[in-house]
C-alpha cells in the first residue's frame, strides 16, 4: 500500500484493550472531573494557585499511572508538567506527548448551561471547561498507556514514553520555548505527538498534519504633531488616516494573494496528493458559513477554501484606526492612525523574513511627512509532517484500528508551540485529538464526547506498539 493513501486496519481490534477500558472507564472518568474541578486560568493572576494546583495534581496521577518519573516544572509564569517511563525494549524510538492543563476563563453568567468547573455528564457529553482543551486530551494517555501495558503483557511501554504538559498555552505560552531549551536533553524525542487538536467530525476520524505559524504587529503612523484644521491646511500635507488606507488596500492584489515583496519566499507548496484528500472531505461550504457568521467566501485565487484556511499564507487586518471617532463631524487632519495586522504562515516561511519583509514594504509605501513605528509581538513557526513520514502513519493506523474505519487528513489553519518543539528537538511533530468542532473549544458549555474520549484511550493503547515496530522496520 503506497504510504499517501488512505489508511485502513483490516486486522481485528485487540478486545483486550477494549476490555480493558470498558472496566477502568467509570474510574477514569471520575478522576477527569476531580482534574477539571481545578480551575487552572493561566491568564487570571487570581487563579495562580489553581494552575499549581493542577500541575501538582496532574504529576501525582501520572506518578500513580505508572510513571517512575513526574516533576512539576517551574517556568517564569506558570508551571509545567514532565513525566516519563522508558521502555524495556532495547532500540526502542523515544515519544514526547506534548498537552497544556492550563484553561480558558469561565463562568456561569457567559451562557453556561451548568457550573463549568463542576463537571457534569449530558446525553453521553462530558460538560467542563477543560474537557476537550485540553485536560480530556491529555487524561487520555493514562488510561492509553495502562490498557496497552494489559494487553500486551509488558511492564513498561513499547517506546520510551515522555509527557510534556504544559501550564501557559492559553496565555500564548510566553515561556514555552526557553522552557523546551532549558530541558533539550531531557525531551529529546524522536517524535512529538501533540494531543491538543481535533478531527473532522464524529464519523470522520483524521489526523492533522500540520499548523500554519503567526506573526503579528502593529503599525503606528504620525503625521501633524497635532490635529489640524482641514480647512486651513486639507490637501496640502499629508494625512496618516489616508496613508493608512491606502496601506490597508496595498496588501492585497486583485488575486487575494499578499502583495508585500518576498512574502512566499521558500513557501513549501500543497502537494497534489493532499489537494486530494483535502477534496475528498465530506465538506459543506454552506454550512462552514453559517458557522463563520459571514455571508460569502473570499481568498487567493486558484484555491479552495479548506486550501486556503489550512495550507495557504495570510495578511489579515485586525484593526484599524484614526482620527476623530465620536458623533457627529470634526474636520481635522488627524495626527496619527493605526493598523494591526497578523500574517498566518505555513511551512517555509519564517517569521523572522516575513518581519523584515513587512518593514521594507511600510517605508516604500508611506509618503514623505508620514513617520511609522512597526511593533512585532512573539511569533509562532508554522509546522508540516509530510504524509509518508513513518510516524504519522503509525498514528492514522492506530487511529484507524479503534474507529474501525478509514482516516483522513487535515491540516491545522491556528498556531500554536507545537513548531517550537519540532525546531528545538528536532523531531516529526504528529497530532492525535479526538475533539471535534461541536465540543465549543474557548466557549461556554465546553463538552467531549464520551464515546469518541474512549476512542482516544484506545488509539493511545495501539500507538505504542505501532511505533516500536515502525521504527524497527523504518530505514
């Protein structure tokens, strides 16, 4: 079977992880709610403890899963969590689960159904804030793991098994990267499964192959040291609100495609294969409208929509501002306006280019008389597994053996650390999630699917093993 197709588990489902799980079930859900009671808030300085609380309770639990080794790690911020089991099987390849225990800010006056930091169970849903992103993603792999020790007998894991949790993701996580630097060693890892992404739906099961990066700024233009009258001096200098509009409209050409000089530069482009199976998804342009709240489709010529949100560059404005703002006129020329823009990027583009880039492409765009300042916040570097990778088809295999169906493809269109452990350790990044688009990631009633939490133990259970083999056999 050629390595880019589709991929199907004809062999049975191993009933012994399926046993397994169906009896540790109620326990293991019972300690997801005491987990998802903490009210881990990394961007509330108020619920500090609470994020220590977590990553204390976590390291515990992973301690009892069977983990020689858990220690909660102190970051300039919030703390993260580091476990590890290595294997007993010599040559064994080394796998970091990289996850955050850290949430979003919840409360019941946002349109909860249901306090969101008192799990309840609903028609099958597990209804928490933290139930899919990402304390359910995470908790998955201790039963994962302990099922596929049952099942095969061992005493430790097929591969050396790290776990990365992290305490700031929903804060952008601000000291991911040094943290990852500081403990290079210790997470060296010849793959890196993220567990902090979703699938297509209930009935697709898929495997997300990569996420687009992000760099973002502010441009600060001044004109006049002070509004002016338009009257008096209108048409005859230079006014930032125009000059930024002008900016604005120069970001685009009549394609859609982002004007700035040496955007695409070293762009890995979308392989034939993956337009394939991109075009193969069950996908409603209709209805991913009606979710998007808008009215039309838009964006670079020559590709689809799922190719523009998953595998295409972006320039987008995300605010923008001047001038007089209040009822009524006031004829000015204003002193200043401002834009903010963001650039969604994909694998190989680096932010550093792009930064450079947008900075050229701002003073050769501004009339003399109109100074700028460009401000860049912390940027994210996209990253891609390519389909035939090894690693990844273990993981669409797994994956394909507890659905007992075929596993699609996606790719991610946010950002996330993910690419900042794949530069840093030098390792595949591979995604497995099992959340799917209807779980209100970031909203209220914030739910898992209980049927699809169990598939995520049980694709975990198969993994391991799969991996070992395929690095016997990978050359």
């Amino acid at each position: 079977m050629r390595a880019d197709r589709l991929v199907t588990m004809s062999q049975t489902p191993d009933s012994a992880v399926r046993t397994y799980i169906e009896e540790h079930s109620a326990a293991f859900l019972d300690e997801l709610a005491e987990w998802l009671r903490i009210p881990s808030v990394s961007a509330q300085p108020d619920h500090a403890p609470d994020v220590r609380k977590s990553a204390d309770w976590l390291a515990a639990k992973l301690k009892e899963t069977g983990f020689p080794t858990t220690e909660a790690w102190q970051t300039s911020g919030a703390p993260a969590v580091f476990a590890e089991w290595p294997s007993d099987n010599p040559g064994a390849p080394t796998v970091l689960v990289y996850g955050h225990h850290d949430v979003q800010p919840a409360a019941r006056e946002d349109g909860w159904d249901s306090e969101p930091f008192e799990p309840v169970v609903r028609d099958n849903r597990l209804y928490a804030r933290g139930a899919a992103d990402d304390k359910g993603q995470v908790f998955f792999h201790t039963l994962g793991v302990r099922a596929h020790l049952a099942a095969t007998g061992r005493t430790a894991p097929a591969v050396n098994l790290k776990l990365l949790i992290e305490g700031e993701e929903e804060s952008g996580s601000p000291h991911f990267r040094a943290l990852i630097e500081e403990h290079a060693d210790r997470l060296a890892a010849d793959a890196v499964i993220v567990s902090d992404t979703g699938m297509w739906s209930e009935d697709t099961p898929t495997v997300c192959t990569g996420m687009r990066g992000l760099a973002e700024c502010e441009i600060r233009l001044q004109g006049p040291d002070q509004d002016i009258h338009s009257g008096s001096f209108g048409g005859a200098v230079p006014n930032p609100a125009t000059a930024v509009a002008r900016l604005v409209a120069a970001l685009h050409d009549e394609h859609a495609r982002v004007a700035i000089p040496g955007f695409y530069d070293g762009i890995v482009e979308l392989a034939d294969r993956e337009r394939e199976l991109f075009a193969e998804l069950p996908f409603d342009e209709t209805e991913w409208l009606r979710t998007a709240k808008s009215h039309a489709t838009h964006g670079e010529d020559g590709h689809t929509t799922l190719e523009r949100v998953w595998a295409r560059p972006t320039a987008e404005v995300n605010g923008i501002g001047g001038g007089y703002q209040g009822p009524g006129s006031k004829t000015i020329i204003p002193s200043s306006a401002m834009v903010k823009l963001s650039f969604r990027l994909v694998a190989g583009q680096d932010p550093d280019h792009i930064e450079k880039a947008v900075r050229a492409w701002v003073a050769e765009q501004l009339p003399a008389g109109i100074r700028h300042d460009i401000v860049f916040g912390a940027a994210t570097r996209p990253c891609l597994t390519p389909l035939d990778h090894p690693a990844l088809q273990s993981v669409a295999r797994a994956m394909g053996r507890a659905f007992e169906k075929p596993v699609r493809f996606t790719r991610e269109g946010g950002s996330g650390p993910a690419a900042d452990l794949q530069e840093v350790l030098g390792a595949p990044v591979l995604f497995l999630g099992i959340s799917v688009p209807s779980d209100g990631w970031h909203a209220p009633n914030e739910k898992v699917e209980l049927d699809l939490l169990r598939k995520g133990v049980e694709t975990a259970a198969y993994l391991w093993g799969d991996l070992a083999e395929t690095w016997r056999r990978a050359p």
